[in-house]
C-alpha cells in the first residue's frame, strides 16, 4: 500500500513506485503503443527499445529522492513518448465522437445502475462483497442491459449510434476571446445544448512528475525533460471546449450559432 501511495518513508524503495505512477510508468509506456495498435493509427508510436536501454536512476535536486530517468543520450527518445502522448490525446483520446460517446455510456451507466441498484453508482470497495458485487458488472451484462432497452435515452443513443454531435469548438489552445464566445453560444442556444466538454485532463505534467533527465557531466543530479526540450516545453495543455447538441437539432443549432456571429 505504501509503494502504490508513494509513501515517504519507503526511503530509496520508493524509486519502484515510478514503474506503476510515473511519466514513463509500465502502464503508460504500454498503452500508447498498444492503442495505436488496435485502433490502427500511428500516432502513439515512439522508440521503446531506446528509452528501456536509456533508463537509469538518478536524483531530484530538490530533496534528493532517487527516481528513475532517462540518460541524457535517451532524452529525444523520452521526447518522442511525449509527442506520441499528446498526439493520442488530441486525435484519438479526445476526439469529438469518441468524446460525445463517453457521455452517453456514462449517462446510461447512471440509469442502469438506479434500476438495478437504485443508486447511480457502483458498488464501494469497502468489503468484499461489494467487490463481487462490482466485478459482476462485467461487459456482457452492461451489453446485454442495453440490448434489452436499458439507460433511457442515452442507451438509445448507444445502441442506435445516434450520437450527440458538436456544434461549437475553440482551438486546443483557446484564446480568452473564445472562452467567453463559447459561453454567449451557450447562452444563445440554450435547452438546444445537450453537454459541455471540457479538455481538461492535461497529457504532461510540467511538475514534480516531469521526467528526469541524468546530464552526462551530472548524473546523480536529474534535470526536468521540459527544461531541455524545446519540443516539450512549446508543446501547451490541451484546453479545448466543445459544445454538443442532439442530432435532430443540430442544423437548427448551427443556424442559432451562424446568426449569433452575423450579430456579434
């Protein structure tokens, strides 16, 4: 339990618990590749085999902690871990339909759940039966739940493919101007817009968390990968906002967002 809180007073055994919460933790370096794969995109690929023979063990300057790093000949390597992490993110992970169906399950979900269990939620794992009981709600239940009717009209959505669509989106990286647009659209539409999606799950962490990199001439001392990558460093947080809106309204929505701009 310590090991996955990242206790402390683990002292120097607290370096193991990079490889299971970390930038370049086994999970992470797994899944971008392993996504790409199945999804059939390339945007999650990076240079594995040079970034497991670059690792090493060195020190954060602050508090002395041991962490697992990048050698310094490693650093593009780690570089192209990141670009691969933030190339999944906007293209695959945030995408607007992908996006758009991650509400509806989650909506469908909540009414499943206050069916069957009459709450919106899953069981706690506060005992092991709760925990049972969560394990059961497997996806040949949730599948079959759904097939049979269930999750109102968002298991409608799910299972006629009638997704909400988006109507309304700033860039990435939105400028202040368009976070106040989004809001009178928002206004202006009304009981038109169904949800809000708001990026805000960052892909880096520019912290604690940044990867270290081992300097040659200084390799107990680590220095933050985003110190020196410029590609890192340019690369800012995804802070998009979407708004969506169900399918038969959408031209009418469109024609609400067109005259707002004509006015504006």
């Amino acid at each position: 339990i310590d090991l996955l809180k990242g206790n402390p007073q683990l002292g120097r055994r607290l370096l193991w618990h990079n490889i299971i919460n970390g930038q370049i933790d086994a999970d992470r370096s797994d899944y971008l590749l392993r996504d790409s794969y199945h999804i059939g995109v390339s945007y999650g690929n990076y240079d594995l085999k040079r970034l497991i023979i670059s690792l090493t063990v060195t020190e954060f300057p602050e508090t002395g902690t041991s962490v697992i790093a990048v050698e310094e000949g490693g650093l593009h390597a780690a570089e192209s871990l990141i670009i691969a992490r933030y190339m999944m993110f906007t293209q695959v992970y945030y995408h607007h339909t992908r996006r758009s169906y991650d509400y509806h399950i989650t909506e469908a979900m909540k009414q499943i759940l206050s069916e069957e269990t009459g709450r919106e939620c899953f069981p706690e794992p506060t005992s092991k039966e709760n925990i049972e009981q969560y394990l059961k709600w497997d996806d040949w239940r949730v599948l079959g739940l759904l097939s049979q009717g269930k999750g109102g009209e968002h298991g409608e959505a799910l299972r006629t493919r009638c997704h909400h669509r988006s109507v309304y989106h700033t860039r990435e990286v939105p400028l202040e101007s368009e976070i106040e647009e989004s809001k009178k659209i928002l206004e202006k539409l009304g009981n038109l817009a169904e949800f809000v999606d708001d990026a805000k799950r960052s892909w880096y962490s520019f912290d604690g968390e940044d990867i270290m990199i081992a300097r040659d001439n200084k390799p107990h001392k680590g220095v933050p990968l985003s110190t020196l990558s410029s590609v890192v460093k340019c690369l800012s947080p995804v802070r998009q906002r979407r708004i969506y809106v169900s399918l038969s309204n959408k031209h009418e929505a469109k024609q609400a967002i067109e005259k707002y701009r004509r006015e504006a």
